[in-house]
C-alpha cells in the first residue's frame, strides 16, 4: 500500500511539472510579450558561413563598447548570438574578456579603426590571423552613434584590395581578407624577445621586429627593455632624479644595444628647429640614451635646410601648422613628406610699444581670490617695468587696435602673425608669459614664453611670432604676465624695449619639402663606437633613457584646470552632489577641488593635436583626500573613443606627481584630443581629490619602445622568403593534424623556426610527433600556440587540447562506471 501511495504523489508531481512547463515544449520557453523575430537576413548570412569552410576567423563589426552588450534596431539587446548559427570561431568582445592574450585584440583592433590608421588594421587582422569581416550595420548605440564608425569603416574596406566583398544581405555585409595565408597554422621564422610588458593599445613589437615567441624558461636572442611600456602605469619604470625623469633598466646579457632611425623608417618624430636667417636649423628630438651614467645616444638626425632660393620677404615659415621661431627652437612633428611652406610678400609694420604697455592698468590674471593674501606690485623706469607678485598672476593686456595705430590694416582679416619681441630679466629665473587672446575671453589661446630659459645673471631678449589665423585682427588682446600663483616668496620679471610687429595678408605657399634623404643627413651627436646603429653592452650594465625636465623642456604644454572651471556632472544615472570649486595651498599654490557623491565632478581639458603624431608624455599632479583617486582619460572626438584610462593612484593626502605616456597616434585633422578627468562616485561614498595642473611633453614614443638588445648582430639570409611546404586538417576543435614536407625559411642568427597554431594560449595544448610530446612551447606573437623546432623537422604532427580529451576521457569512465553498477546488479540477482 505505502508503494502504490507514493507512486500515486510522484505521478501528480510528474504530471504538474509537465503541465507547468509544457509551453516551453512548444516554442514558449521566451515570454512572448520579450520575444522578437530575428531578421531574415541573419539567417542568410548564417547559410553563407555555413558553406564556407570550419576554421576562418570572423571579426564581426561594430565593436563599439568594451561592455560586450550589444543593442539592434529590431529590438533585441543582449551579449550577442551570430555564434549560434554559425560553425566559425568569432572574435567577439563577449569572449575575449577571459583570456590576457585574446583580450588585446580588442584594444587593438578598436585603436586600430578609431584612429583611423588602416597599415595599423591590416596588421592587427594578420596577426590575429583574421579570414572574414562580418559588417552588421543593425548595431545601434543610442548615446553615441559616432561611435559605430559605419562610414570610416566601409571606407577603409572600399580603399583597399585586401579586403573583397564576398556576401552581403539587407544590413550584412561579409568581406574576405585576401592577404590571409595560413587560416590556423603556420612555419615562421621568429625572434625570441624578452619585454617588460606585452600590454598595449599597439603591438609595436610585432610591427617592428615581425613575428616573436616568448620563452619564460630560457634567455631570450632579443631584450626590449621599455616594449609597449604606455600602459598599465604601475608598470613604468620612471624614476625621478634632480635633473628630470628616466627610465631605467639592467641589462639581462651581453650583446649589442641597437636603436631604431626614426628618420629612416619614414615615421612621424618630433624634431626642435628654429630659423638662422634664411637657413632651417632643426635636430631630432630623442630622449637621451644613457649607459651605466655615461651618454651614448642623444640624437639620430638632424641637420639645415637652405632657403636662400626661396625668395620670401617676410621670413615666415610654417611646417606641418606650426610657425617656426626665430632663435628659440621649437618642437615640432616632422615627417619625410612634410608639409612646409613660406610666405612671400604680405602687409607689414612695426611699433614701439613699452610707453603704451607701461600706462596700463596693473591687473592680477589669476581667478583665485585668496582671503587678501595674493600681491601684484609694479614698478617702471624711462623704457622698462617691472611686474612682482605672490600668489598671484601681475600682468598687462590690452586690445591691440587700442595700443598701436591698425590704419590700413583689415579689422576683420583672419590672417595675421603677430611679432612680440623683449628684453627681459628677473634674477629668480622666471619665465615671462606672453599671449594672444580673443575679445570677450582672458583665456590665452595662443601662448610663448614657456620655451625660454632664462639667465638670471643678465639680460635676455626674446622674440615670438604667434599665428593668430583664425581671429579677426580687431578682436586679438595681448597680454604679458609672470605666473607667481605657486610660491610664497615674492617673484619679479622686468621687461624692456617691447616691440610688435604684424603681418597681415599672410599666404603661405608650399615652396618646399624636407625630404627623407635630407631629414637623414647632417650632424648628429651620437656616439655608438661600432657603427650607426649598434654598440657592444654587458650583462647587468644599467640603461637609463632621459625623458627630460618639465620645468625647461622643450615644447612642454601645460594646462591650468582653474582657467577652465566647469562644475561639470559626467554621470548621468546618479542623483547626488558634486562641485569643482579652486582652491589653494602655501607650498603647491592653485589647484582644482573635485567633490562628488553619488555623482561625477568632471572636466576637459584640449590637447594640440601636433603631440599626438610622435607620442607624448604626461604629468598630472594630484591629492587624494578621500575615495577613490582621480581617473585620467584620453579620449578622441569624433567619435567619443578612449584609448587611454588610467586611475592616478596616489597616496592619500599627499602631493603626487602622476606620469604615463600616450602612445603615438595616426589621427584625422578634424579629430579632437582631450584629457577628461574624471571623479566618480557612487552611492553614499564622498570622493574628493585635488588637481593641481596637467603637463604635457613631447617624445618619440615608438623610439622608446622599440630599443633593444640583442645577442647577435643582423645577419643576412641566405634564404630571402619563406618556401617551407606543409599541410594541415582539422580533424575537431582540438585535433589538428599536420603534414611538414619541408622547411625551408629564412636563417637568421636572431631566429628560430616556429611551428604557430592560430589557437589562443593554453598550456593544454600540445603537440605530438608520433607519441612523443614536443618540448618548447612559448607564446608565439603575444597570443598564439608555438613550438620552437629545429631545421629539418619534417614529417607528421599531430596538435592535441588535452582537457578537451580530458573531458571525453571523464564520459567515457562514467559510461564503464555505469556499465559496472548494471553488471554487478545482474550478478546479485
């Protein structure tokens, strides 16, 4: 009876179960009312990947968040589903998130398009061994469309014959890269490098040096002390000493330190340059490469530019935007093909203006009002003035149509240069601050004087041009300041015999081009004892590379966050406070006071586009006093993408000066750099932090990173291509058989013979020759499965994922287990 009544319960709860879950059976299992239908032309597309073969990567476009949520225009927001109807692996950011090695392909394909650089794309989709690019313009991103990059896209797939279209279906779009080779395996000859850090927006190592392997268990043919070293920031090796920044590094063996010719490589670099009469004098702007203490590198190129044929008159010269300077060098990017030109004839006259600068108005340019304590003071003699001050900005301006007689010029003209030149002194070694500012705004938008050096023992005479080209003539102010805003002690700058000049009608003509052959000549200071590119090292010898001093680089730029208060709320979902309020401290002088709760304090702040081209190098000083420290972005607009975002990480209340590089960028001129600073909070945590000031410095990036040291010097191949003939089936996921007929690739000391397979990094995978496991397996281009071989390793090889055969081993002694229950029960009966 107890049987039949517990029978009777198990069959209502059967039966209950299968009435309450029945609709599921019948295509119910989503909620109706959630439900959507997918397009047709999904299903399309999945029939086309169907037909083609298993094993082609699919890099499927847009990409436009890191979040891996995607949302459509038929109404379905999710993670994603292409990868349910198609049998091909798809590099999909809702993937990559749980490997190191994967995850860099989103960093670098997004950087890579954002930035517009297709060389960049190509070789992101070729290291990653890429056969399709699936275009699905029904991705929608409601707050930002810009960034779904649909245009830009198509453009750089349409400019190109590496790319052909191959499908396409309502908003589907497939395209097949031609220049793929080998889908999931290959032979290639690769350098073994050691680095500090496989992390980066760019794989600089690969586009340098070709294909590489690393080998934790054995000393590496090539060391690259500072490889990809913008990101993360902790990594850095900075050190700050009394005369600037380094980064330091001890060598791991004997070899040859070799640098790269930025020059020679046709590459963008900064170069300081400055005019000497009709003759260009310019000098690559390298940071200095230093050898237990000793300098061995300062400089690759540099060299002078005659323009004696040129028969300008004014002496104006404009290279890639930027106006050269009479005597004082000026940073500039430079490139093989640069855009340089010079102004022939134009309108021109020339004032005396100490009289009228003397009888203006003493005024204090600094916001701040610092309960009485800040001092402006000025005293003046026959043809001079002087302008003292404590915490505080003393200075002068004036509109220049009111100080200087503009009869015969266009008030309304655009194109003007304007020329300030001064005699200076201040025995505390100031820097005078002269700038052009726009009618209705003190904020300077055209800024000189950071880029002298004063003597402080005598007297000093300057002169700046200053191309105001897009501010009416009438609306330009002028204006000489001393910033005495961070010290206690009371500073003073005298100046004499002020001069401005202006040009007007300004037409710059391209006249002439630095080409590469001239950008590569001329006098160099480097020092390498062998030849131009390599010199002798020893193991443990420390090298040191001299980034430079803030406080008198040149071409530093730096930015005042109390110029620019905004009181601005970046996060758009809170329902909190914030403020962004100016502040002050006796020994650091202004700063910004960032304040939210439940909300973001938050600013921009503008980058001249001239640092993006080479790289640069930035220093924020900053003070955490509660929460989570400052968060530092680098962000690109149009179309709103940050390829840098770093939280300064400081000791709490304290002053810290924060750096980290930004990595060379190939960028559209009508694209707009900015640093965002960002002070998020969320919930009832307070978050306050101070900003004192954001400095940026020029540097060439990619000569950094791509210093090395290697253990044998380049040798020449006696094989120039790589002929090795092999073939390979793909007999499962995880078995891959492999067929080597013959080797036969390029032998370089450097070297060694790679066999790649185009699977993400596992330790699990191993390869077979017959029964024997190969030994050598490294992480081969950052991401890939490599086995390192030896010459003539011919013959069959098999790959094996062993936890996928792991697994299949686990069914099949769950199968014998159960197998051995039933034949023991029948044994028992």
């Amino acid at each position: 009876m107890h049987k039949v009544v517990c029978f009777f319960i198990l069959s209502i709860f059967f039966a209950v179960f299968l009435y309450a879950n029945f609709p599921a059976f019948k295509g119910f299992f989503v909620y109706p009312e959630v439900r959507v239908a997918i397009p047709e032309e999904y299903f399309e597309t999945f029939s086309f990947f169907n037909s083609q073969l298993s094993y082609g990567k699919i890099a499927n476009f847009p990409q436009p968040t890191f979040w891996g949520w995607v949302n459509y225009d038929w109404g379905y927001r999710g993670s994603g589903f292409p990868w349910y109807g198609v049998k091909q692996p798809i590099l999909d950011r809702v993937f990559d998130v749980w490997s190191p090695q994967t995850e860099h392909y989103y960093d670098q394909i997004t950087f890579a398009l954002y930035t517009k650089n297709p060389t960049l794309f190509k070789s992101v989709l070729n290291k990653y061994q890429v056969k399709y690019i699936w275009l699905d313009e029904r991705v929608i991103l409601p707050h930002n469309p810009d960034g779904l990059f649909y245009p830009e896209l198509k453009q750089f797939l349409v400019d190109s014959t590496d790319y052909k279209k191959v499908f396409s279906s309502g908003k589907q779009s497939i395209y097949e890269i031609q220049f793929l080779t080998n889908e999931y395996f290959s032979v290639n000859s690769a350098s073994s490098i050691s680095s500090t850090n496989t992390d980066s927006l760019y794989d600089l190592t690969y586009s340098t040096f070709g294909d590489y392997y690393s080998d934790l268990s054995k000393p590496a043919s090539r060391f690259v002390p500072f490889a990809n070293v913008a990101y993360p920031v902790s990594q850095i090796p900075f050190v700050t000493k009394s005369d600037g920044l380094y980064l330091e590094s001890s060598l791991p063996t004997d070899g040859y330190l070799q640098y790269p010719s930025t020059s020679a490589n046709n590459t963008s670099f900064w170069v300081t340059a400055l005019l000497s009469g009709k003759t260009l004098l310019y000098d690559e702007l390298n940071p200095k490469v230093l050898l237990d203490g000793e300098v061995v590198l300062h400089s690759t190129a540099g060299g002078m530019i005659d323009l004696s044929s040129n028969t300008f008159e004014s002496g104006l010269v404009l290279i890639n935007n930027v106006l050269i300077q009479p005597k004082v060098p000026t940073a500039l990017n430079l490139f093989a093909d640069s855009n340089s030109s010079v102004v022939f004839n134009s309108s021109t006259r020339t004032y005396a203006i100490t009289s009228k600068i003397k009888t203006l108005e003493l005024n204090n340019c600094l916001d701040f009002v610092d309960n009485g304590t800040k001092y402006i003071y000025e005293s003046s003699s026959s043809n001079e003035f002087t302008l003292s001050g404590t915490h505080s900005r003393p200075c002068k301006y004036a509109r220049i149509m009111d100080i200087v007689n503009l009869n015969g010029f266009d008030l309304g003209g655009k194109r003007q240069v304007v020329e300030v030149s001064f005699d200076y002194f201040s025995p505390s070694g100031e820097k005078p601050t002269i700038c052009l500012s726009k009618e209705g705004s003190t904020k300077c938008v055209y800024k000189v004087g950071y880029e002298l050096t004063p003597t402080t023992a005598d007297w000093d005479t300057a002169t700046f041009r200053i191309y105001g080209y897009d501010i009416p003539l009438k609306e330009l102010w002028l204006k000489y300041e001393l910033d005495a805003s961070s010290k206690d002690e009371q500073l003073s700058i005298t100046f004499r015999d002020l001069k401005l000049r202006i040009y007007q009608d300004v037409l710059f003509e391209d006249v002439f081009s630095l080409s590469q052959s001239q950008i590569a000549t001329g006098d160099s200071s480097n020092t390498f004892l062998e030849d131009t590119s390599v010199m002798p090292v020893k193991k443990d010898q420390k090298l040191d590379v001299y980034l430079g001093d803030f406080s008198n680089a040149n071409g530093v730029y730096t930015i005042y966050p109390q110029d620019t208060v905004a009181n601005k709320d970046c996060y758009q979902l809170g329902a909190g406070t914030h403020a962004e309020t100016v502040g002050f401290d006796k020994q650091e002088g202004i700063y910004v006071n960032f304040l939210s709760k439940d909300a973001s304090s938050c600013n921009f702040y503008s980058i001249p586009n001239k640092y993006l081209s080479s790289g640069f190098l930035v220093k924020i000083r900053t003070k955490n006093i509660s929460g989570r420290p400052l968060k530092a972005s680098i962000k690109l607009d149009p179309p709103g993408y940050y390829f840098l975002q770093e939280i300064l990480r400081v000791p709490s209340n304290q002053w810290e000066d924060v750096y980290y590089f930004v990595p060379s960028v190939a960028y559209s001129p009508a694209q707009n750099v900015f640093l965002e600073i960002d002070n998020y909070a969320v919930g009832k945590e307070v978050r306050e932090n101070y900003l004192k000031n954001i400095a940026i410095m020029p540097v060439n990036y990619n000569f950094i990173n791509t210093l090395s040291v290697t253990t044998e010097k380049q040798a020449s191949s006696t094989v120039s291509t790589n002929n090795s003939v092999f073939s390979v089936t793909r007999l499962a996921p995880f078995i891959y058989k492999v067929n080597v007929e013959k080797l036969e690739i390029p032998d370089v000391k450097d070297k060694s013979i790679i066999f790649q397979l185009n699977e993400a990094f596992h330790s699990g995978w191993v390869m077979l020759k017959g029964v024997t496991v190969m030994p050598n397996h490294v992480i081969s281009d950052s991401w890939a499965n490599g086995w390192v071989v030896e010459p003539g390793s011919v013959g069959e090889y098999t790959a094996i994922f062993v936890p996928q055969a792991l697994e299949f081993l686990g069914f099949f002694g769950l199968f014998v287990v159960c197998l051995l229950l039933i034949i023991r029960k029948e044994r028992l009966k």
